[in-house]
C-alpha cells in the first residue's frame, strides 16, 4: 500500500521527531493536500502534480507561488 508524506520546508521532517513525521504522514493524496491547505489556508496554493524523482514520486507544493515544500509518495 503506497503513503503520502508532507515535507515543510520551514520545518523539515529531517529535523522534527519521528512521531511529528508520523502525523504528517497520510493514506491518500487527498488527505496529504488538505494538510498543506490548512497550513497555507490565507494563500493561493498550488501542487505540481506527482513527478518522478531519483528518491521518490513528489508533488512540489506553493504557496502564493514561492515553493514551501513537498508531498512524496512512498511504497509502505
């Protein structure tokens, strides 16, 4: 069954605890977006869609078009 993970840049999950990348961690794409909606709710934000990548299939995530962080989909 594949993941979704939200990366923040401004609070990158390399730099919080294990059980804060936990919660960021979603079942569908869906859920994974209403995340970063609710942390960008007063800005235009947009999603690059999923994109290969060396590491993982990521959606690049913008907030009034400055690029804040990324959803990466991730075999379980």
């Amino acid at each position: 069954m594949t993941h979704y993970v939200c990366d923040l840049y401004g609070n990158t999950n390399w730099k919080i605890p294990v059980e804060e990348v936990a919660a960021r961690t979603f079942n569908t794409e869906q859920e994974a977006q209403q995340w970063f909606q609710e942390k960008c709710s007063d800005n235009s934000i947009e999603f690059s869609g999923f994109h290969n990548t060396e590491r993982y299939v990521t959606n690049w995530v913008y907030c009034n078009g400055q690029e804040v962080g990324e959803i990466t989909k991730r075999p379980t």
